[in-house]
C-alpha cells in the first residue's frame, strides 16, 4: 500500500474507536495511549482546536519551538498543557521515525553557510561539569552534554515522551539513553505552579517512572531483562567510563563532586519531585 | 453606554450602538443576485435531471485552488476578549447569520458568540470550503520537517540578535541621556555659582560702595 499523502486536518478519525483505521500502535489506536479523561480535555481546549487543527509533522515543529514548559494538566479542571496537546497530536500524525529523530536530535548546523560562521568549540574551565575524558585526559565530545543535540530542548522533550510512549522497547532505551547527558533546564507546569528540572531527568524519568504528564506509561521492561535476553548491549555510557576510572585513581573527589552537584540538583529542583504525576 | 468605551469585544467601536448591524446595500443586493442565479440554475438542473428520470445531485464544487488546509500560522486575536468567554451550547458553533456583536467570520457572513464557538467554526468544512481550502493536510516529508526547524532556528537567532541589538541601543541612549542630564546639572551648578558669585561681588561692591567716601 502505498503512503497515504494527506492527514485529515481534525482528528475525527483517530477519536473514532471502533472506526479508525489508521496505523496501529502495539495493537491499538494511538488514542488509547492517553487517558480518556485526558483526551476528552485536551480536544475540548481551546490550544487544541486552535493551534493543532490542520499541523503536520512540519507545522507542528512552529508550536512545539514555542513551548516553554513540560507537562501533563494543571489546574482545578486539569487544563492539558500545550506539550500534551502537541504529544497527542503526534499520536494521530504518526511521523516515520526519521522524522521523530530529526525532532529530538537536530542540531541546526547545516544553518551556518561556511565553516566561520560555526561557533568555536568553546574552551572551558575542567571543573564545570562532569564532562568524560578520554585516556589522555582530553574531553570527549558528547554533543548531548554540550548542548549540540536537540537545539529546541522542548521539541526534544516532545519527541522522547513520544518515542516512550509509541515505540518498542530497545528503540527506547538505545534512542533516549543518549539524552542522559543533556543537562538543560527546563520548566514543568505542575498541578499549581512551575518546578525547574533537567532534560535528563526528565528522560529518566521516562525510562523509569510508570507515570508522567497525566500519562500512564505502558510497562517497559526493565534494561536488566533486556540484557538477558540478549537484546540489548550493557549499557557504556561516557559518565559510567568516567566513573569506572575513577575508582583507581583521584576519583574520590570527583566523586565527591558529583555528588555535590546531585545535591545541588535537588534542591534545586524544589521538594515538588513527589507530584510527578501531574 | 458611554460612547468613549470601546465596544466589549475590543472591536473598533461603530458608533453610539455597536449592536445594530451596518447594512451594506450594494454587497447585500449582489449577495441576493448571486443566490438568485444560482438558485435558478439549480431548479434547471432538477428539472433537466427530473425529466432524464434521475436523481438531482447537488454537485460538491471543489474549487481549482483549494489548498490543503494551513496550520494557523498567528493566534486568533482573542487577547484582546478575554472575559468574553460564555458557556454555551454546542449549538452555538452554528453562528447567526450577519455581521453583530461578537466573532465575525467574513467568508461565511456568519457572527459567534464567543472565541470558541468561532474556533469550532473555523475549523469546520463549511468554512473552510468557504475560504477555499480542503480538509486535508500534506504528509511532512523528512525534509519538510528539517527545512521548517532551519528556518525556526533562523528567526529565532535572528529575534536574539534583534533583542541584543535593542538592548544595545537603550543602553546607548540611556548612557547619553543620562551624559546629557549631568552636562545640564553641570550647567545649572555652574550658573548657579556664577550668579551667587556675581550676587557676592555685587554685595561687596555695594559694600564697598557704601563704605566709599563714608568715613567714620
Ligand atoms: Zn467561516
């Protein structure tokens, strides 16, 4: 069959349960990832029948460049915010995957015309972050720690909830295990207010939590499970090597470091880390 | 109502009585015209159909250049409502016929009541029929999607570089309104020493004037 050329511009379809037709997802409508409640709101607000009426998987990148924060509902009435709107959104466009990788990886370089216009690689202090090193001691480049990847971190964050909720396990974990370095900030509408947190706890909490954004994440199975069946590779990432090689040598401070900056973290994060569900 | 209102729903105001609608003659008559036209073009057509023993079909007109429907590229403006807000039945979305108090939709001739009854609208077939475009949307390819985010990225370094640019020159004009201000202090100071000076000198020579020949 050859690839349908046009969306409907409503989403008519997709809420039709015993009609749709469209592409299935782990067997079902996309619709049913998201709570029926949930649904019923997010189609009766004025940002979904405004702003999402008539996107495709282009148009859709203009709103989610304007987001300004993560999150499920918030409110008496449980208003949905824009990222779920646009998530749900996602779910009737359905983008091929390459799409929803150049939404959660694109780096903007083929903007610059030459070579100068590039930014520099900017020299910076050893101490900022827990950047990994390679034998020599030279930093290794991790795009997604240097901020390179994912030049719209709510975009990002919209393609990785997506690609947690509609993609198959291994896919999960080798796609978002990458976006653990992403330290960013960002902004997360609760139930009554805002709390600062991080891309990577965000990913995390994606990789882990059974809830998140008014959503209930259908169980993934554990990385642990993963490995024994042979599906997926242990997991290496730049941070792990570090911390490997610390232990033979001054890692004691470092390690003290990042723990420091954990700490940090919480704190600054509020004590609203409870309400996740939100 | 006082007139120096503008009108409740941010419209520009009409006049004493924004409610009454404003009657356009012309566009009105060629409106009837057109339906006359058509309507009488129809009636031959059942009537041809009727004879030839079949069915009249209605035919669904589709304009050579209807587009796929556009995401809405601005937000309505509705900020400037906002509090206009009423709880309505969904019938509401079906509009009165006519321009009136409330959200006109100029390709359908139709008012709402309120900014979702008028999303609602504008969002259906009917209209969008009306302003010629589809109800379907073209497929996004990879490119699509990566050209739409350069372009992204290029306005908002732009918009960055504008608000720099901006912050720039108010901090330039700061500095030199503030370089003018102390000049004229500066002015003022001086001025003021000179007459007190002048006043002083003055004094003394008064004094000394006073003093001049007066020998006691
Ligand atoms: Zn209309």
């Amino acid at each position: 069959m050859a690839e349908p050329k046009f969306h409907k511009a409503d989403a008519k379809d997709l809420l039709d349960d015993r009609g749709y037709r469209g592409t299935l997802i782990r067997g079902q409508n996309p619709a049913l990832l998201m709570e029926k409640g949930v649904r019923d709101r997010i189609i009766d607000s004025y940002y979904w029948k405004e702003q999402c009426f008539g996107l495709n998987a282009a148009t859709l990148c203009d709103r989610a460049a304007e987001l300004k924060f993560i999150g499920g509902t918030s409110g008496i009435m449980g208003k949905p915010t824009p990222f779920l709107c646009l998530a749900f959104k996602l779910l009737q466009l359905i983008p091929p995957k390459e799409v929803i990788l150049e939404y959660l990886n694109f780096s903007g370089d083929e903007g610059y015309e030459s070579d100068e216009d590039r930014p520099k690689e900017e020299p910076r202090n050893a101490d900022d972050e827990p950047a990994a090193r390679n034998g020599d001691g030279s930093r290794i480049l991790d795009p997604n720690a240097e901020g390179k990847l994912g030049e719209f971190k709510y975009l990002r964050c919209l393609a990785a909830f997506y690609i947690r909720l509609a993609w198959e396990p291994v896919e999960i974990y080798t796609t978002l295990e990458p976006l653990l370095t992403d330290f960013r900030k960002i902004k997360r509408r609760t139930k009554n207010g805002f709390q600062l947190t991080y891309v990577d706890q965000f990913i995390d909490d994606l990789l882990t939590k059974d809830r998140i954004c008014a959503t209930s994440l259908w169980k993934l199975p554990s990385r642990a499970n993963l490995e024994d069946l042979d599906m997926l590779e242990p997991r290496e990432s730049p941070l792990q090597e570090e911390a490997d090689r610390s232990d033979d040598d001054d890692g004691d401070i470092e390690l003290l470091e990042r723990e420091e900056m954990e700490m940090d973290r919480d704190s600054d994060a509020g004590a609203g880390s409870s309400e996740q569900g939100d | 109502m006082s007139s120096q209102k503008q009108g409740a729903y941010g419209g520009a105001k009409t006049g004493g009585d924004t409610h009454r609608k404003t009657w356009d003659r012309e566009e009105y008559a060629q409106r009837a015209k057109d339906h006359d036209h058509k309507s009488k073009e129809e009636s031959k057509a059942r009537y041809e159909a009727a004879l030839a023993g079949k069915k009249y079909h209605r035919r669904a007109s589709t304009p050579p250049d209807v587009r796929a429907t556009e995401a809405r590229q601005a937000r309505l403006d509705v900020a400037s409502r906002v509090g206009t807000t009423v709880l309505v039945g969904a019938s509401a979305a079906t509009g009165k016929r006519g321009k009136g108090a409330g959200f006109y939709c100029e390709a359908c001739d139709l008012t709402f009541k309120d900014h979702l009854s008028y999303v609602e609208h504008s969002n259906s077939i009917q209209h969008l029929r009306a302003i010629g475009q589809s109800t379907e949307v073209a497929v996004a390819t990879l490119e699509d999607v990566r050209n739409r985010l350069l372009w992204l990225k290029r306005k908002r370094d732009e918009e960055q570089r504008d608000v720099v640019v901006d912050l720039d020159t108010r901090l330039e004009r700061n500095r030199l309104t503030e370089e003018q201000e102390q000049e004229e202090k500066r002015r003022k100071r001086r001025e003021k020493r000179k007459n007190k000076k002048k006043a002083d000198d003055d004094n003394v020579m008064k004094y000394e004037s006073d003093d001049d020949g007066v020998i006691r």
